[in-house]
C-alpha cells in the first residue's frame, strides 16, 4: 500500500522531516480551519436566518418589523393581522369580503384598492388616533361592501389592501414600491389608493411615488392647498375653501372685527402652515391680524402632532396675550387636537374671565366635529365663559341624522348601513367624520371602477381609473357625481381646463356646513358649495 498516493510517505514535494503517516501539526490546523469555517458559516447562516424571519411580522411576510424594541409592523397585506385589539373586528370584516370578492373572480373582475395611512397610535403625535383609525376602516368597509353587493357594481368586486406607512407616516417607500408592483397583480390588480390621512410632505412624497406608477391616490381628510399632484384627488374641500365658508358666515352673523385675534401653530407642517397663510390672506386685512410690534394679535404655539420637540400645547402665553387685548374673535389655526386645551387654557387665564354680551368666538376648520371637545365638561366651559366653537367642516353628522340643514340625500343610506355593520359602536362614531370621508373616497374609486368597466373594452387598470376619477360633471342632476355620504360631488373635468380648480383635484359641489358648538348653529347662512357661483349652481347635495 505503500504507493498509494495517499500515502504521505510518498509525497516528494512534501518536506522530508513530514513524511509521515499520523496527523501532523499541519493537518491539524488545516482541519481545525476548515472545521470552523463550517461551524462560523453555519452559525452565521443560521443567525441571519433567525434576525431576517424575526423581523418579519406575518408569515407570508407582507409585514416587515421596523423600528426600535417592537417596532411598527410596515407593509401591505389582505390578511386581517394584529396590528391593534380594537381593530380586529373591522379587519376581520373587511377580509372576509376580501375572501368573497376573490372568489366571485372569474364572474367579477377583481381589482386591489389600498388603505394607505396608520395602522397603530402608541407614539405621542402619531398621525391618527386610535378612533379615527377604526372609524375610517369601518368606512372603508362600508363602501367596499356597498361596491360588491350592488346592483350596478356587479361586473366587479373590490378587495381592500392594508398599506401600513406608520404612525408618522414616513415609512412610505416600501408601501408605494409595494403597491407598485402589485399594478400588474393577474388576480386582483391595485388600481387605486385611498386613504393619506394628513397635509404632510410624507404623504405628498407617497402620492409622488405612485404617480411614477400611475396609481391614483384619493385622499379621504387632507385640505392643505398645496397638496396638488396630477394623481392626487381631495373628498375634503381645501382650507381656502373651508375659509371662504367661514368668511360667509362671519359676513352673516356680525362678528366683532375690532376685537380679533389669530392663535397659530408654529410648526413646520403643511396644514398649518398653509391654513396660517390662508387665514390671514382671507381675514387679515379686514379683521386686523397683523404682527405689528406695537399692535400685535398674532399669537403662537407648537401642536401636538409629529414628534415631540419641546413643551407641546402650551397655550398660557398665547391665552394671556389674547385676553389681555379683548378678543372677542379668534382664529384658530391648529389641528382639532389642539382645541380641548386650547378651550381649557381659557378657562385657567383669570384675564378672559370677564363677561360680554358678545361672544368669545373661536373660528375654525376642521373634517368634522371633535368629541373631546364637544363633551360635557368642555360644554360646560364654553357656556360658562360666553364661547362659541364655529367650525367650517366637511361632515356634520350630529345635525345630518336629525335631517336638519340640507343633509346630503345618501347620508341616511350610509348611516343604516355602518349601524348595520358596527351595532356596538352608536351613531356618536360618526361625529369624528373619518367613517364619512374614508367612505367618500373609496366611494369615488368604486364610481370610477363602475364608469370604466361600464365601457366594456376590457378588463379595469389603474389608467382607467385615474382617467374616470378626471372626468365628471355636477350638471344634469349630478348623474355621473360620486354618490357620497357628505353630499355628492365629483373632481373637476381636466378636459374642461376650469381655471377655478387647476390641477388641484379638489371636489365640485361638495358642501361645507357650519357647525357651531355648545348651541348648535342657527344661522341663515345659506350651505357653501364648493366651487358655485351665481352662474354655475350646485344641484341638491
């Protein structure tokens, strides 16, 4: 055996004084290496594994871990996962008619609409609240089941996707590539995106990102009037529109001009920013907002919303300042969440304690009413104090389904129809006016779905869509408007080049009731109609 060439004996090119046949010290450093250079391979390979399937949230890994300790479970899913207790009721609903719309296929085309916006509110600031988020999915449901049990929806069903971008809204690349990909989905395509709860630039960066992917976004609340992108739709009217509803009642209603003061939020955020500037372009010069040195009555503060840097909702300068002047009518431009403790900052200051036969009037913008501020103990307040809350809003439930006003002709049906779905939640879920809008703007999609697959040229995309959600009329009885729960109205015709609108995208005679708080409003202001004039009328909302 001797000539084997395994035989170390017999390796002429190996040292002499190696020659020999039991492991030497080279053998055993060469195994020792290639032994751990298993073992390390392996215990990496494995704890990579292990950190890579941590991170995931689900099992079909739609949902990524992001974020320190828990972190926030990002991504787009159909599946009901976890994301919040309170919220598996109307998760759990709205998969299992994503499980019927998936099996009505091939009878029905099945087409994706995503839900982009927060799926939880543990961080102070976060963009939505944990109600808001469960009313504005509750709506969601609504409209998509309104969609695929309806008569004149039948040749389609519509599957709503949870596109989570965070509780600040800045994990918006992911979802938009996601949702980017999922377009040429064979089963059940995305064609549009619903949702973006705030005037953010994060939001106006996820609208950018799908506008390269030619997947529309209808935005269910936002209102800043830069927020404009050719595939970006607004259900809520603008803040200068919401202002010039407001102008119209201060016109109506004598409100002091000599007396006025503006209380605005500093922050770097396009809403307020953007409602700062429309306030004072609006009021300013007949209402005397001015920063002049001598004759100051503008006042600031930092809201809540966003991350925390410094003491928040602090209103003790701001209130001082106010009453100290004798206000009797203010400007507000914050966002709701600010108004409990801006109201509650009053009543602390001993300087606004003092009576008026005029009103301390707090003017506002808003989606809808605030229920923690039109509460018992803020009631209280504001009555105490001689203070009325007068807000131009998108949804006024609270008066709609006492059917006072001109209450738009299908808030009844949505009403029955969410208190058929949510029996434990009371009509008080609709004050907020999330389950409204997010019901409108899913409403607007499924309009436009129904219009493009009414064509009979083939299967519904996400151009279809886009091309419908641009095309519309109010005239001839509003026969082709978006049929919505705050009153039927449609975006404005591109085609139509209407210069009142550009290419903003913001709705055509929606309404913008006035809502005053603690008596309810009982003003003859006529209802503001967004974008009417004495030469182009609004039908019935």
């Amino acid at each position: 055996m001797r000539g084997r060439w395994t035989d170390r004996r017999n390796w002429p090119w190996l040292p002499r004084r190696l020659r020999f046949r039991v492991f030497g010290l080279i053998d055993v450093i060469a195994l020792w290496v290639v032994l751990g250079a298993l073992v390390g391979g392996g215990a990496w390979w494995g704890v990579d594994t292990y950190l890579d399937q941590r991170n995931y949230c689900s099992a079909d890994h739609d949902l990524r871990r992001v974020g320190a300790g828990d972190g926030e479970c990002i991504g787009v899913t159909a599946r009901p996962y976890g994301f919040d207790p309170e919220l598996k009721g109307v998760l759990d609903s709205i998969a299992r008619e994503n499980g019927r719309a998936r099996a009505s296929a091939p009878q029905k085309q099945v087409v994706s609409v995503a839900v982009v916006m927060p799926y939880t509110a543990k961080a102070p600031g976060a963009a939505m609240s944990k109600e808001l988020i469960l009313h504005a999915l509750q709506g969601a449901y609504v409209a998509q089941y309104e969609h695929n049990h309806g008569s004149t929806t039948k040749n389609s069903a519509v599957q709503l996707l949870f596109a989570n971008v965070g509780e600040y809204l800045n994990h918006w690349s992911g979802v938009t590539k996601e949702l980017s990909a999922r377009r040429n989905d064979e089963d059940a395509p995305v064609v549009a995106a619903i949702g973006f709860p705030n005037s953010d630039t994060q939001t106006l960066k996820s609208v950018q990102s799908l506008e390269k992917s030619r997947i529309p976004a209808v935005s269910a609340a936002l209102s800043a009037t830069d927020m404009e992108n050719p595939y970006l739709f607004k259900v809520s009217p603008s803040n200068a529109q919401l202002v010039d509803a407001l102008k119209e009642y201060a016109k109506r209603n004598d409100v002091n001009r000599g007396k006025t003061f503006m209380i605005a939020d500093d922050r770097d955020d396009k809403y307020v920013s953007d409602l700062r500037e429309v306030l004072r372009k609006k009021f300013g010069a007949d209402y005397g907002i001015t920063d002049d040195p001598v004759r100051r009555t503008v006042e600031m503060y930092q809201g809540r919303k966003g991350p925390a840097r410094g003491d928040t909702q602090d209103f003790k300068k701001s209130v001082e300042a106010m009453c100290g002047a004798g206000a009797r009518t203010v400007f507000l431009a914050g966002r709701d969440a600010d108004l409990q403790p801006f109201v509650e900052a009053i009543d602390e200051t001993g300087s606004c304690r003092y009576r008026s036969d005029d009103p301390l009037r707090i003017l506002r913008v808003s989606t809808a009413r605030d229920p923690d501020t039109e509460s018992a103990t803020i009631g209280e307040v504001t009555r105490r104090l001689h203070i009325r809350i007068v807000t131009a809003a998108a949804v006024d439930a609270p008066r709609w389904e006492r059917g006072e006003g001109e209450t738009p002709r299908h808030f009844g049906r949505f009403a029955s129809a969410y208190e058929r779905s949510f029996t434990g939640e009371g009509r008080r879920a609709l004050d907020d006016g999330y389950a409204v809008m997010y019901h409108d703007a899913l409403a607007a999609v499924s309009n436009a779905v129904k219009q493009a697959g009414s064509s009979g040229d083939g299967a519904v995309t996400n151009d279809d869509v886009q091309d419908q959600l641009r095309k519309g009329s109010p005239q001839d009885d509003c026969a082709q408007c978006v049929q919505a729960a705050s009153g039927d109205f449609t975006f404005v015709d591109a085609d139509e080049n209407d210069a009142r609108a550009g290419a903003g995208q913001w709705p055509v005679c929606k309404p913008v009731p006035i809502v005053t708080f603690p008596e309810q409003n009982r003003s003859a202001t006529p209802l503001y109609r967004t974008y009417e004039s004495a030469s182009s009328k609004c039908p019935a909302p």
